[in-house]
C-alpha cells in the first residue's frame, strides 16, 4: 500500500489536461454537485465548471498510467516499479 503526505489522493482531470488534487471529501462534493447539474463548484478557493471535469479518480490511478507513460514498469512478483529496461532482482518474489 501507498502512504501519502497528503490527504489529497484523488484526482480531478480538466479539459486541457490539467489535474487538480482533492481531498475524499472535496472529491464526493464536487461528484455529488455534478451529478445534480450544477455547472459551476466552488471548493475553498478553488472553482470548477461541470463541463470541464473529465474524471474524477483515485491519485494512485493516474499515478500509475504516469508511471507507464515514462516507460516504468511494474514487477508482476515483487510490484516495484523500475525504470525502462532496469530489470529486477527479485528472483520471483524473494530477495
């Protein structure tokens, strides 16, 4: 499992491709003011138009896809992720 420093683990993808990072709370409001047609959210000091949202994930879901943009790879044994053509020294699960 992932430890994180900050409590803002999901994921808002704009249009543009621009992501903003919610807290679990931040991200159930602005998904529950969409999904009532709301067309524009305001969070703290941050507001957000309904037709901008593309989707609203867990950070580790993107963090992933991140991950395998820049040609990381993932261990099927150990799950360490590594650098292009970095192989692993697992040995199928045992260090």
């Amino acid at each position: 499992t992932q430890q994180y420093l900050t409590d803002k683990t999901y994921c808002v993808m704009l249009t543009g491709g621009y992501k903003v990072y919610l807290n679990k709370q931040e991200a159930d409001f602005l998904t529950e003011n969409i999904e009532t047609n709301k067309k524009v959210i305001k969070i703290g000091e941050k507001v957000f138009f309904a037709d901008s949202v593309r989707f609203i994930l867990p950070a580790s879901e993107i963090e992933r896809e991140d991950k395998i943009k820049k040609g990381e790879w993932q261990c099927e044994n150990c799950k360490r992720w590594h650098p292009k053509n970095e192989e692993c020294g697992c040995q199928g699960g045992k260090f």
